[in-house]
C-alpha cells in the first residue's frame, strides 16, 4: 500500500496499492450501469409472505456492506412473475433509497438470487468496467455517502429517486485495482463478521454457563426474594422542558440501559441546572445498577462512573449485601429479564414496579465465597466478551479509514 502525497495534483486516491498508477476515469453510475430501479411492496404487504419460496429484499435486510438476512422474506412464483423486471442476479448491487436507512448498501449473494426488492431497495446492475463489489464500497465511502446526503432536502435522508441515483459521480480504476481494492475490503468484512460471530458465541456460552451455575443447589442451597437483598430506587421526573443541548449535566434514560455489563452514555440528554428536589440517590455513582422500568423491562446495566442523573423510567437497585458483582450477574441472567416481562404484561404499557421486583426469588447462598466463585467466573465472561467488542471496533474502524483513503 502506497500513500499518494500528491493527490491533489491528479485524479488519485490518498491510499493506493503500489503496483498501480495513472488517473481515476470520472464517471456517473448512470454511465456505468445497465439497471437502476427498484421492486414494489406485492399488494397485502406482509400478509402474502410465505416462509419459502423467492427472497423478497427489503431495507433492513440491507447492512453496511453486507446482508442480514435473519428475518427475510419470501414470495410465492405467482407473485414474484408479476415483479420479474426486479429478478435478483448474483453480485447485483442494492442501495436502500428511503428510511433512516438511506445509503446502505451490499451486495447479491447466492442466498438471494432469484428473489426481489420492495420499493425502498434499488438494484444497481453495472457493465463489464465497474466492479460492483467496487461501487458497493464506494456508495459506502465518505465519497459516496456525501452525495446521497446533498440530495435529502434539508438533511432528512427522506428519499433517493433514480435520477439522482444516476447522476451519482464516482471515479473508476482499471478492472484490475478495482478487483484488489475490494478484495481487500471483502477481507476485512469477512473479518468483522467472524468477530461478530465470536462475540455472539461468547455471549451464548456465557449464558449457559449463567444457567448452570445459578440453578446449582449446592453452591446456591436456598432462594430469598430480592427485596431482602436491595433496595429499589426511583428516578428523578424531569421535565420536558428543562432539556438542553450540550447541558452540563447527562441524564441516562432507558436507552442508555441495554443489557450490557456497561451502560450506553451515547445521546444522553441533558441539562444546564441541578433541581432542588433532585434526590441524592438519582445523582449516580460507579457501579450502581441500572433496571429499566418501562420499555424493554427488567434490562439492567452498570453505571460506568458517576456525574450522571436518572430519569423516573430507570430504577436504581441498591445493593444490601457486599457480593454486589454477583447480584448483578443474577440480574444481568436472562431469567430474570424473561421473569420481569412476566410481571409487566398486561398493561397497555410494559413496566414494572416494585412488588414485581421484590418478588423475584434470588438464588442465594449463606456462603459468601460461594457467590464471590460464581461472580468471579461470570465476569471473566464478561470482560472476555468486552475484549473482543473492542477488538470489532478496531476493525469496523479500518475499515472506515480505508473507504475514506482508498476512493475519491
């Protein structure tokens, strides 16, 4: 790989393999593509899915250069010849076009050939001298992205129509540095998926683990309900209004507590002023446990550190006991998630209270080294599955570094 210090002097990428030399070609993809257009919704939406038959694509079935095909959908034969014109082949391009999605994009693969795209997929279908694998990661560049956002009025990523999609410029290599630049991509995409396949792994070991060892009678010989253990604390009801942008001080709300062994402190809310009332327990410190109260109940969090407030749809649990990692490894199980959605069905909003709380019967030991064993076991659990988020973060973030050196 060869830095080009002179980038500005010709029509080159900042970051470039060695071997190769000469200007980019600017072109359009409307230039460079044999099909750009997208599919339709078939007329009863999700009521004529059926759970085989022809792919049917939709948006979030489109990654960040990939396919996440968990929850595709499928169409019968009758219906997928009425949409035939939006027939999948092998490496076609698709670019979702409308949503919070907007610029997405990735790739055909066998898995989906033969299926078809909804109104809010475009496929791109390219000629013989653009790589489609090279235009998937383009659209995906800072380059590619800076476009598609210039064409959303007001910067609401509302819609891409297929003119603007056309008109799309990007410069193109030879075939040959095409084909190396996105193999070298498709490497680290690859890469980002086996980690990703670690972490998910890693986590369902971790939860086994989590079951046997909670259900061991002998080193956990009785259950006691959690009231007697911790104190639940409420959350302070802020105000609307009171909210700021840049304010001195973070509020965590539900969507900061999302199971994970730390809290998410990304898009806090915030304030300029402490309230008067605001109580001394709704100032948090290191360590305390988060639960969620309403919305995705019963998921608890550590705090990572203190200088944050709570808001009333987060409860604290107070620990009365030392062996405070390993209540939160009880809390943090999946049993006691799935038992707090039992407590909180039935109302016309899911949330929880008190009572459902203080129910919960806790495995227990009157041994405190019995406890402290099985923490300590968890956690290393944990902090092994945060070693290897970390290591994903440093892979997604070459990546972005090499989409934003590597085209122009």
């Amino acid at each position: 790989m060869a830095n080009n210090n002179n980038k500005d002097k010709c029509n080159v990428p900042h970051l470039r393999f060695p071997e190769f030399s000469g200007e980019w070609k600017k072109c359009t993809i409307g230039e460079l593509a044999i099909k750009v257009g997208s599919g339709v919704t078939p007329r009863g939406g999700e009521s004529v899915y059926k759970t085989d038959g022809h792919p049917f694509v939709r948006s979030q079935n489109v990654g960040l250069g990939h396919l996440i095909l968990d929850d595709i959908a499928f169409i019968d034969e009758e219906t997928h010849l009425h949409q035939k014109s939006t027939e999948l082949k092998l490496e076609d391009v698709l670019l979702n076009i409308t949503g919070a999605s907007i610029g997405r994009s990735a790739l055909v693969n066998e898995q989906v050939v033969g299926g078809n795209v909804n109104q809010h997929v475009c496929i791109i279908r390219t000629k013989e001298n653009l790589i489609s694998s090279f235009l998937c990661n383009f659209l995906l560049s800072n380059y590619g992205q800076r476009q598609i956002d210039s064409f959303q009025a007001g910067g609401n990523r509302q819609g891409l129509n297929f003119e603007q999609i056309k008109s799309i410029k990007i410069a193109i290599p030879s075939t040959k540095e095409q084909t190396k630049v996105s193999k070298l991509l498709q490497l680290i995409e690859e890469r980002i998926a086996t980690q990703n396949k670690i972490i998910e792994d890693l986590k369902k070991l971790k939860s086994a683990i989590t079951q046997k060892l909670l259900n061991d009678r002998v080193l956990l010989e009785t259950r006691i309900s959690l009231g007697e253990v911790c104190e639940l604390k409420n959350g302070y009801a802020f105000k609307s209004s009171s909210y700021c942008r840049n304010g001195k001080y973070k509020i965590l709300t539900i969507a900061n507590v999302q199971g994970n062994r730390y809290i998410s402190t990304e898009d806090c809310k915030t304030i300029s002023y402490l309230p008067k009332d605001l109580q001394e327990h709704q100032v948090l410190r290191e360590n305390d446990i988060l639960i969620s109260m309403t919305g995705n109940v019963g998921r608890v969090s550590l705090c990572n550190d203190g200088h944050y407030l709570l808001n009333q749809r987060v409860g604290l649990l107070a620990p009365k006991i030392k062996e405070v990692e390993f209540l939160f490894q009880v809390l943090a199980s999946e049993h006691f998630e799935q038992s707090m959605i039992a407590c909180g069905q039935g109302a016309a909003q899911m949330n929880i209270g008190k009572s459902g709380i203080d129910g919960y019967m806790l495995p227990f030991s009157r041994k405190s080294d019995n406890m402290n064993h099985i923490a300590k076991v968890l956690q290393a659990y944990d902090n092994c599955i945060n070693t290897n988020v970390k290591l994903l973060d440093y892979l997604i973030l070459q990546k972005q570094y090499l989409l934003s050196q590597m085209f122009i």
